[in-house]
C-alpha cells in the first residue's frame, strides 16, 4: 500500500511539475504575461479548495482504492488536455481538471497512513510518502528541457503528453496493487450515514484551537511552497541561467529535502516537534533571502537549505493534525480535508501574488521578500500553537 502510494503522489508531483520548467515556451506560444501564466498555475489549487471536503468525505466512505484511481486518471487527463490546449482558456481549463483529482491523491496519503500504520511509524511511513511528489518534480525539472524537448523537436506538447502516459500506467499499477481494510460493522452497514457523519464532524473540528492554528499554518506553508515551487525556474532564470540551467538548479533543493522529508518527521516527535517547525520556518525565510543576491555561493546555500528546511514543515503540520486527541482514524478524511482546503487558498494566493508583484515590479524580489516575511510570521505563530496544545485545546 506504501509503495503503490507512493507511486501515485510521485504522479502527483510529476504532472504539476512539468509546467514550471516550460513556462517559457509555453508563454511565447499563447503570449501570455507573467500574471495570466500565474492564474494559470493558481488554477488546479482553486478547484482543490472545493473537492477537498467532499474528496475526503468520499474517501471515508468509498475506500481508498477506488478513489485514489480516480484521483490519477484525473491528474493524467489533466496532463494530456494541457498538451492539446490552444490558448489561455483551455490551458486553464486543463489545469483546473488537476484539482478534481488532487485531493484524492493528497488526503488519500494521510487517510492510509493513519490506517495501515500504527502511531510509532506513522512518523516514519509519513516521511516515505512525501518524498514522492519531490521525485516527481525532479524528474520533470531534469528532463523537460534536457531531455524530453530536445527529443520531440522542442515540442512542449509531446514533453507533456509522454508525462500523462507515465501517469495512465501508474494507475493500472494502483488498482492491481491496493485494497481496503475492511471496515468495522457499524460502518459498513451505514456507509451513507458514515459519510454524511465525515461532514457534520467539520465544525467540531473548526471548534479546536490546535486545529485552527494549524489550518493557518497550512495556508501559509502551501502559499509560500507553491509560490516558489512554480516560479523557481523563472526566477533563476532572470538571474542568467539557461533553461536547463535553471531546471537542474531548481531540482537541488527538491533532492535535498528527500533526505530531510525521510529524517525531519522522524525526529520530530513529542515536544520537539513545535521548535523544529520554528526552526524550519526561519530557515525558509533566510533561504529566500540567499536566493536574491548575485552571490554564487549564497544562492547555492539558499537552495541547499531551502531544500532542507522547505520540505520539512508540512509533514511535520500533517503528524499535528494526526495525533490531536480528538481526530479519530475514522474521521482523518474529513480532518485532512480541512487541512488541503485551507492550504490550497494558499497555493491558489501563492503563484499569482508572485506574478503580479513581478510584473509590477518589473522582477521577483518584492515577491521573494515577501516570502521571508510570511516564513517569519509563520515561525511566530507556530509558539503560539505550542501554547494550545500545552494548554489541552487539541
């Protein structure tokens, strides 16, 4: 089950990065500025937003395997569309489909882990999971320019095509490899009544300080990461560096952060858990501001940390959410619901306040110096949910 999630989230991170490093060519063709590419990219988390809650709903009551397969086939329709699209309209459209199957995918991971694993190696399994998506988008940032563009005739469309077919076998591997835990008695006499009970438990759930805190702290990372995850070749590339240039260097921070996304969450247990999230937080905000210097060395410091410290924090928010008192297994969908929705205001916010500031300020530092304000707002704001859970509210 691990592996075959796994499988799925790197799909994941493969489609919706495979746009970043070709926004260049994408953008000549459909002339688009760099605010409409924004929106673009802010598309898919728009629609997350609105299936989440229901995604996770449907997950407690439909099971894992069938969902998380519709959850690939979208992200891969999603794929094939934008490599037909012929304009602004129907780039949108096919990036928006990605949201549809997202949630399935990103609440599914957590919903199985808290499932198949026990709270000892959650931590751990947690840490396996997350490494997918980072290995999705290397490979997309290694090959699009490199590999892919110069095979098909430096045809954007082809490169994308050839990511959505990898993304059709993956889900024929899902289904032949999941299956559910059977459910208990009263749930499988009921699934309505189970699912209907995944919905009404939101505004209790709203109601726990931990759980409101940690919504924040969602929305925050998620618009800080997709912010700079969908805007980092560009703005290495402003900087000088080549196309591929900038796919290459713009995939270190997402190799290093598969060995801190292994590590950090495992360190990251009991009360040590709140500071290594401040400390991650710091980090990323010093990170960014490496990033806008001319300085060769810092701006590789910059990427080596941000790569450390940037992938750390939202599995270690997830394992928050996980162990609070009041989320049983059975609910995890829904509680995982809320936390993707929340975050994907975010990613929605992330993309394009990037662009707009760019295109206003005719380059990306008011947009990077704007990031190290959020990480350090998030840092404080993450003692203060040390505080709530001290105090017992979640």
């Amino acid at each position: 089950m691990l592996a075959g999630i796994w499988l799925a989230y790197s799909c994941f991170g493969l489609i919706s990065g495979a746009m970043p490093p070709l926004i260049g060519s994408m953008s000549e063709e459909f002339s688009l500025s760099r605010s409409a590419m924004g929106t673009i990219l802010a598309a898919w988390p728009l629609v997350f937003i609105a299936t989440s809650l229901p995604a996770g709903a449907l997950l407690d009551r439909f099971g894992l395997r069938s969902c998380v397969s519709v959850g690939i086939i979208l992200i891969s329709l999603s794929g094939l569309l934008r490599a037909v699209a012929t304009g602004y309209a129907t780039l949108f459209m096919a990036v928006a489909i990605f949201g549809l199957g997202a949630p399935f995918i990103s609440i599914g991971a957590p919903k199985l882990i808290s499932v198949w694993f026990d709270q000892r190696d959650r931590g751990t399994a947690m840490g396996i999971y997350m490494t997918a998506p980072p290995v999705g988008r290397i490979i997309a940032l290694a090959t699009a320019n490199s590999l892919l563009m110069p095979l098909y005739g430096l045809s954007w469309r082809l490169t994308l095509g050839t990511y959505a077919g990898v993304a059709i076998l993956v889900a024929l591997i899902w289904w032949l490899l999941a299956r559910d835990v059977r459910q208990s008695t009263e749930t499988a006499l009921d699934p309505h009544a189970y699912a209907a009970s995944g919905l009404r438990v939101l505004p209790s759930l709203l109601r726990i300080r931990v759980v409101q805190i940690i919504l924040i702290l969602s929305t925050g990372s998620f618009l800080f990461r997709h912010g700079l995850n969908d805007w980092l070749p560009e703005i290495l590339r402003s900087g000088g560096m080549t196309a591929s240039e900038a796919g290459y260097w713009a995939a270190l921070p997402i190799v290093v952060g598969i060995g801190a996304t292994l590590t950090i969450p495992y360190m990251a247990k009991g009360s040590r858990r709140t500071p290594i999230l401040v400390g991650t937080f710091l980090a990323s905000g010093v990170a960014v501001l490496c990033l806008t210097t001319s300085s060769s060395a810092l701006l590789i410091l910059g990427l080596l940390i941000l790569g450390t410290a940037g992938r750390a924090a939202a599995p270690i928010i997830m394992l928050t959410l996980m162990d609070a008192r009041q989320i049983g297994t059975q609910h995890i969908g829904s509680a995982s619901g809320l936390y993707f929705a929340a975050g994907e205001v975010g990613g929605v916010l992330g993309p394009v306040l990037l662009a707009v500031v760019a295109d206003l300020t005719g380059g990306f530092l008011g947009g990077m110096l704007m990031l190290t304000g959020l990480s350090f707002a998030l840092a404080a704001l993450t003692i203060g949910l040390r505080v709530a859970l001290r105090n017992g509210s979640g």
